[in-house]
C-alpha cells in the first residue's frame, strides 16, 4: 500500500472532504510543470506531462491519454492508483466518474490554484446536478506529505534583446492597454509563464524546455507589475525595464488581488487560464471574461521574430542534416542506440551558434517505439539501431532567435512496400497542407483535412491533431491558433503565426511515421484581391525528406513538384554550413525524383 | 416618418425603456415564421427571413445579411428604419451597436418569448458590463399597434403514416426516455415545431413550406404532453394516438410550466431553442441545458425514411429533367421568365405522386439575379429569360416520405470561357465532397474545404456554407449536423443522416453558379475496420449537370469516371418517368465527357 497515500486520506478526514482531485497542472496552468509543483508525480509515481489524479477515501485513479498509457501503466505498478485509460470506448472522465461515483451530498476538496476558472464552472454544473459539492482547499494537501519537495527555482531572469524581440516592451504594453482600454477594463491579469515572458521580453530557466520564470503580471492603464521571485531579478534587467516594469516580489500577488477586489474595478481575465483561486481573489471586482489579446500578440510573429526563425531554421537544418548523415554512416558500425542518438542529435544542435537547448524531450524512436506517439526514451526502454526498419525522431531546439521542431523518418534498411505507401500518403497530405491558398478568416481546423484525406482513401488515420502555434524563443506549443479537428476553432490564421505540419501514421506494436515541418502564413500575393486578401504558407523547417521511403508512383506531377523544390530550397540554404562529405550525401538525399 | 415607430416610441415610454427589440423570431425560434409572427415585417416593411430590429426613442435600425442587403434597401425606403449590413466591416452587430450607444442605466426592452435563453444569456454579458439594462416586457409591443393581425393559422393536423414515418411514437418516446432518464432529468421539453412534429408523427399547414403545426410538447417519463390549439385535433388524430399522448390546448402551456416550476423537478432544456421566457417560467425548477436528443434522433434517417428519400429523389429527379427540357426548347420561342419558369417547375413537381408542395421559395435566377444567394423572384424584379448567359434555379419540394433541395445552374447561350472555369471548379469541389470517405467522429466542419479547394486555387470563395441538415417530410433546413466553416461544429456525422452539397460562386452583377446534390451518409464498408469504422456519402439527387459549363481539362480522371458515372445513374433512374422526347434529351445530356 502507498504510504503517501494513507497519509493523504487521512488529511482528507480532517478537512472533511471524500474525494481530493490531484491534477496534472500549477497554478500558472503550465504545459511544462516546475519541479516544485509535480505534486501528481510525487504522490502517484507517473511522471508523464498529462494526467490528473482524484483520490477518494477508498479508490485512487489516475486519468491519461492513449500517449501515456503504457507509460502510465508501467509507473503506476504497486502505486495503489488505478489506471483509468481517458479517451479509450467506455472510460469515463475523471469529471464524470466523479459525477457518477461520489454520492449526493459528499464534497470533492480541490487546490483553488491547480484548476481554471473554466474548468470550475464545468466541473460545478457537471457535479452540482447531482448534489455534490466542490470545497476550495486552500493549503495544498500533497504538499503536507511532500517532505523533500524541491526549493522553487532562483535562477535569475534575462533580458531577450530586441534584436531578437524585435519589438520594444513599451510598444507590447502600449498594444495591450489600447486593447483593455477599448473593452473597458481597469486591469489585465497574466498568469502564464510565456505571455508575461513575451511581453516583458524576460527569459528564464525555471522549467524544463521553456526559456521562462515562475511569475505573474497585472497591468493597467499606466502600470505594469511584474510578480516574480526578489532573487532572480538582477540590477542589469532592472535597469533595462525602467520607467516601464514595477518589480513585486511573487509572494506580493495575493496582496495586490486583494488590492484590485477592494477598489471594486474592472479586471479582464482569460478564465481558460487563470485560476479558480485568482477569481475567488478578486471578489468584489468586476469581471470581464475574454481570451487574452497577448495570445494573439503572442503568435503573431514580427518581422525581427520571422527574419530569426529563418536564420534559426538553417542552423538547425544544418544539425539535421549532420546528424542524418552520421547516423546513416554509424548504424551499420553498430552501437547506435535510441538514447546515444538522441544525444548526438543534441550535441550537432548544441554547436550551432545562439542555441539555447533542446525544446522538448526528444522522442528518439525505432521500430515499434515509434508507434507510441510521445515515446520518451530511457535507459529501461532504450535499443539499439540496426540495419532494417524505420527510425523517427521528433525534436527541436531553443536559439535565441526562434524555437523549433521537426520530425523525420528515416528508414535504415529496405523499407516494405506498405511502408513506403504509408510514408507516401504523410507526406501527401504534409504536401497538401504546404501548397494550399486560403482566404483570410480561414481557421486550422477547416485546413486539418488537407493533411489526413490520402490516408483516408485507404481507411488509415491518425489520433492527434496537424499542427500546433509555436513560440519564438518560447514554449514549443502555443495557442491560440492550431490545425487539428478541434484545437484553433474560431482563431483565422493570420501572416505572421507559425505553426507546425505533422501528419502522422501508426501501426501498433510495428512502426510509427511522422513527417513535421513548421510553417508560416505569409500573404499570397497572386490570390489576394483588395476586398479579399488570401493567405498561403512558406515552410521554415529546412531538412530532406527520406526518398527511400517516397513511392513516386503515388505523387500527382505537382506533388513531385513541390517535392523536389523544396530538396533543392534545402539543398541551396544548408550546403554552405555543411562539410565536403555531408554535403555530397546531402546532394544526392535530395536529387530530384 | 413611420406612424407605426411613433406608436412603438409612446409605448416604450410608457414601460419606461429606452430601446426595444423586435427579432425576426418567433417563440418557437421558427426560420419561417407563421404569418401572425412576422411582427418585424410588420413594423419595418422588410419581409426577408432574417433581420432584428431595434428601436430607440430617437433611432431605428434593421440588421439583415448580405443575402438581403438589396432586398432590405428598397422594402425599408421611407419606413424610418436604417439599414445595418450586418456582416460588411466595420459594421457592428445590433448587440454591439446597443453596447456602444445605450448609456449606463438605460434600458433595453423585449420579448422574452422572442429570444433564446442562450441569447438572453450573451446579450446580458455584453450589454451588463456597460451598465445597460435588460427588461422582459411581457406583452408585446408590436401587437399593441398591429390592428389587422392575423389571426393563428387553425387547420387541422394529420398523422404521418408509419410506412413514411418508419418509427412508431411510442418508439420514438422510448428512445428519448431512455435519455431523458440518463440525464437523470423529470421532464424535456421542446418548442420547436419540427422536432414535436417529428416526435409524434405529425404534419401540419401552419407554416409556408414548412409541414408543421403550432405546438409545444413536454415530456416526462410517464407522459407526453402535446399542446396544441384544441380545433386542430380531430378525432382520427386523437384516436391514433391515444394512450401514448395526451392533448392540451397550446394556451394551457404556461400553466404547465409553473406546475413544473412549482414542483421543482430536474427539467432538461436545450438553452438554444427554448426562449427565455420559457426558463423564466421555470423559476424554482432545476434546469439541466443541454442540447434535445430529438436533434440527433430525428437527423439520424431509419430505413424507411431513406427507401422513401431515394423513390422521392427519382420523382423529384424527373419532374427536374422534364422542366430543364421544356426550358431548353422555351426559352429560344420567348416568354419564359423568372417568375413563369418558377412556376412551371412547381407544376412539373404538382403531377408527381406524394407531392405536397414546395419546400421553400423557389430561387428562379437569371444572369446577375443568380449573383443574390437567397434572391426571391417578384412581378418587380421578374426578367424574361434569353438565348444567352447562366440560369440558376434551386428549388425543392416536400413528398409524403421525403423533402428535397435541389440546385443547377444551365447555360441557355454558349457560356463564357470564365463561366465555365468558374462552373467546373464549384463541380469539383462537389465531387471532392461528394467521394470522400472519412473516419466517424468527423465532422461537416472539418469537411467543407474540400468544396472549397478548387476555387481557392483561384483565389475565389463563396461566402456561405456548403451543406446544411434537411428533414423528412420536415423542415428544409434541419440541424444539428451541417457543413461549413462553423456550422454542424461538434457533431460527428453518422449513417442516415442527410445533408446538401452545394458550393457555388458568385460574381456580382454578373452571374451565380451552384450545384447542389443532397447527400445520405453510409458506412463505407470497404475503408471500415472494426476498430475504426469508415463513412461516405452516397449521392440521392438525380438530375444532369449541365456539361455545356464543363471545362473537361480541369477534371481529373477521376472526376470524369464519377461525373459520367453519375450521369449513368441518372440515366437509368431517371429514363422510365420520361416521354420519349424527354429521354432522348436526357439521353444526350447525360452521355459520357
């Protein structure tokens, strides 16, 4: 039995609460989790980046999605916590197993700061039907068991140049008090790691993979606070955020909310990140619920952001294409395994000039491994590369002047014919979706077809979404727009967002294939009318595309096009930066076909 | 100046508000709405399906879409009322136009009967924040001055026959009780007319086009209650469905909703359709909004309403092939016009069997009259048709076991090269449509760029949406599945629902061109698997598509073998409902390109 647990149930009894819901976030709703807040690690053992735990005084489940559950299943083992399979026919969500197994009358305690002010509300009118109460808790319960939790992070922020920003921190608060000035509000509150980054043009390394710090901001018509630990903040980035940035210490928040609810003023809140607590903070405020305008300021790449991201994507290409070629050379020496690639792989990004580290946990995988979708690699799970089947590796890194991701699969021996169709088809539709012209208003999800139709002519399909917004020098996943069946509903693509083009195929328990480049939505000048502007895309991601994989039989003539335009792009841009060997492997990787 | 808004004025003051809204709508949110409804008519001089007024003390304005912008301009000369092109930029919507120019502490008025409470509730959020009020005013204004309205239609209601139906009632409860017990609700109640139509297997005359009677209908585990006005219920009626209903005059309904009130139960509302004055009704009730599974249950088409789709689609077929011959050899003689071909369609429709009449006004358009989406020929507007340009006629009818909408665009002179660009890429993008097969769980949304595809390439568009939901012996126009940007987000389209196919472009002044097809959704039993079942439409209208617009070099080969694959069909169908002239005709122009 866990210990941890026993000790959690019986925190429960005293503050009177029959279940405990231990969710996968912080309270800042972070991807990327700080190492002080992995209090679901902590008490249940699963370590991947979703799933949310609900003890109950006789059950523990922990809730994940189909990329985790092998995963899940094999660090949950002696946990006491059952695995519930979230997505799978006939699971029900955490929020509905509740809603079905908590008796009328019984109360679910909750950390105020872990959940949104959306998910509140949803989980109070799916619980609420039923007679079950939510409770705020307000001290955190896994921290009362967590003896050794680790420290917050202290290590001191910087200034991103603005020959990287690009765009002045006055100039960012000026655009957003306009905005919460036109919607009537005395004050805008930022609870996300990468939007206060973005606008203050700070950086930090308070988690793993995201250039960012542990910090909150409010910002009104003449001021701009910036809640942020007293010890990371040097005299240097001080002095540049002058005048403009009024430095609180992170423990001051509470106070100024407390502060904002007495002067009863309007404040503007994006209720799908913001918390619960903030909102019970500010009772007596009025409030303004609406997405936040730094999102789409966010995502909206400047022409300083745009001119890096395509500097960035050379750098990286060329680390790619090294790493490639290596790869091909050492897989038949032998010793080659998942880890020690993806180790190499980050050794040729590290010696390219502004690179920061990696932008995620590179997802090294062979053979059947690449058929779990986040595939993490580790010592228990690692092996080695041989001279047959198909290897996909998912990775990207941070410069200072762009973030990137990019997938290729790379077959290391003599690939099947079914493999080769498959492979074709994920390239098709990422073709398709490169290719297409869309008049402005479009959104990604009216898009996402382009890049899933030619495996639907063969009844194939893949279980996530396309594509993702990215940050410059930022988180590698960021909204508002994204190109999935759901996911950017509503937001129009607009020049200047970047995006990822990640068609995929799986088959279980045999390989997986993943073809991912990142794009930019630029205006097309030859469609675009005055009263009717089109937008198109240019691919960023600079890196050959495997023709041992490609059936050219299965292209249509501007497929092949496309195809070998873009290995002739890559060819031209990466040469310069390679030596004479990889050069010439990469000249003949991308011969026209 | 308008008699009638200087009555409206003395009355608003009089209820002490300072604006007052007059929706398009009526309370039971009806697209048509019954003569005795049609109160922003009344007011306002304009008769389009769509368009809110709103009153001040000093202004007046109508929000129309750009469906009826010229139709609005000339019916709301001299009535006082200025027209907002709802849609154009920079144009804002009424609720916005309210936000910005009632002042904090002014009053807006209206009907509660006459918005949805999901209205009510967006209209709260976006005028509340700049203090303006919302007043219910019981009675309605605009009845006070309509001295002629009227009266409700009283015709009698039928019984839908089981063999058009192919579901009892009571099977049709049982299914909605099952979920209504789920939902762990009391009681659901709908207000729309189609869905209380189609839940007792009812047909009525209350509505143009619309088969349907006035009623509402409450449901609870035991009962179900119809209310509906006492003199359209004859005996037959009654007696077919005794035991499983019973009747209650339609004025008997209040009454019912504060019993339920009164009684507190759990009642099940979908915030959508039912009107607020229905949820204010039920103060004192727990109310569960989620949208009605009648929705669902009623697109979703059994085996008996497709069998009598596909027999009405070979009536309606052949009643379309013997008007587009007479067309082709009237035209050159003169005297066909607009409004005469119009009516000659619907009297080629009057001679097929199970007719009952039009399923909505028919679109009879010539040359720049097909540029207007939604134009409605008038003695005004009618022009005569000639030995030259494009004709767009979309017209539908509404059969005993089946509704149809259909639309061709025929060239009656040799077509401009631009024309038959234009003509073949909307057909290619019907066809896309029309062939793909995709996974379930996918939406209309994530489906209509395939209609779109070929126009974008040209930096063309149209501006509406390319499918919509339609009825059996119902509504033309049905939710909650649709195909277009937005329109059918979230519903998985499933076998047996149908849907039309109509992209379209337009140029203004010019010409209009759509194809439109309607579509039944089947399991693809050649792509399914049994993990991951496959679907794809299988094609139910049966008329030529004029192959004088068709540019045969933009078709790919593909497109060809399902274009004259098509035609085959259509053909075949078609040939034993036609003289022998009429087939030879069809004969040639439907033979293989």
């Amino acid at each position: 039995m866990n210990r941890k647990l026993t000790a959690l149930r019986t925190l429960m009894k005293h503050h009177r609460i029959h279940a405990y819901l231990i969710p996968s976030s912080d309270p800042h709703q972070s991807e990327y989790v700080p190492e002080c807040w992995r209090r679901r690690a902590f008490l249940t053992g699963f370590t991947g980046s979703t799933g949310d735990a609900l003890v109950t005084l006789k059950t523990a489940g922990l809730w994940t999605d189909s990329r985790y559950y092998l995963q899940a299943e094999r660090e949950l083992r002696g946990s006491g916590f059952t695995l519930f399979k979230w997505g799978s026919a006939d699971v029900p969500s955490w929020q509905d197993w509740a809603a079905r197994n908590l008796r009328r009358g019984e109360i679910l305690g909750f950390d105020p700061q872990l959940i949104t002010h959306k998910e509140y509300t949803n989980l109070e009118k799916a619980l609420g039907e039923g007679g079950i109460r939510l409770k705020p808790v307000t001290v955190n319960l896994v921290d009362k068991i967590w003896k050794e939790k680790p420290a917050p992070p202290s290590e001191p922020i910087t200034i991103l140049a603005e020959k990287y920003s690009g765009e002045s921190v006055r100039s960012k608060l000026d655009r957003l008090r306009r905005k919460i000035a036109a919607e009537g509000a005395a004050a805008h509150i930022l609870s996300q790691f990468d939007a206060v980054a973005w606008l203050f043009n700070i950086r930090g390394s308070d988690v793993q993979y995201n250039p960012v710090a542990i910090a909150y901001a409010v910002i009104t018509a003449k001021d701009a606070l910036l809640f942020i630990a007293r010890e990371q903040v040097g005299e240097k980035v001080k002095a540049a955020l002058k005048k403009k940035v009024r430095f609180r210490d992170y423990n001051e928040f509470p106070g100024e909310l407390r502060r904002l609810a007495s002067a009863k003023r309007r404040i503007w809140l994006d209720e799908a990140s913001v918390s619960r607590w903030i909102v019970n903070s500010l009772q007596g405020a009025k409030l303004i619920f609406k997405p936040s305008p730094v999102a789409l300021h966010k995502a909206v790449k400047n022409a300083t952001e745009i001119r890096g991201a395509k500097q960035a994507h050379r750098r990286d290409g060329a680390a790619m294409v090294k790493f490639l070629y290596w790869l091909e050379k050492s897989v038949p020496k032998g010793g080659v395994t998942e880890l020690s690639a993806a180790q190499r792989l980050e050794a040729f990004r590290s010696r390219q000039s502004r690179f920061r580290g990696p932008s995620f946990s590179t997802i090294s995988a062979y053979r059947s491994h690449g058929a779990i979708v986040h595939y993490s690699v580790s010592p228990e799970t690692d092996i080695p590369l041989k001279r047959a089947g198909i290897y996909l590796v998912d990775s990207g890194g941070q410069y200072l002047d762009a973030t990137t991701d990019i997938t290729r699969t790379v077959a290391l021996g003599r690939p099947t014919a079914e493999q080769r169709d498959r492979f074709t088809r994920v390239l098709k539709g990422m073709i398709a979706l490169s290719a297409i012209s869309f008049p402005r208003g479009t959104t990604g999800p009216q898009l996402d077809v382009l890049a899933r139709r030619a495996l639907w002519e063969k009844g194939l399909n893949y279980g996530h979404g396309t594509g993702h917004g990215i940050g410059s020098y930022l988180n590698v996943h960021e909204g508002p727009q994204g190109i999935s069946p759901a996911r950017g509903f509503g937001v129009g693509l607009e020049p200047g967002m970047i995006l990822s083009n990640e068609p995929a195929y799986y088959k279980e328990e045999e390989y997986g294939i993943r073809i991912e480049n990142l794009i930019l939505v630029i205006k097309d000048t030859i469609r675009s009318t005055a009263e009717s502007p089109f937008y198109s895309f240019e691919t960023l991601t600079l890196c050959p595309i495997d023709l041992r994989l490609v059936k050219r039989e299965l292209l249509t003539a501007e497929e092949i096009r496309w195809l070998n335009s873009y290995h002739r792009r890559v060819r031209k841009e990466l040469t310069p930066r390679l030596d004479r060997a990889e050069a010439a492997w990469l000249k003949n990787v991308t011969r026209p076909i």
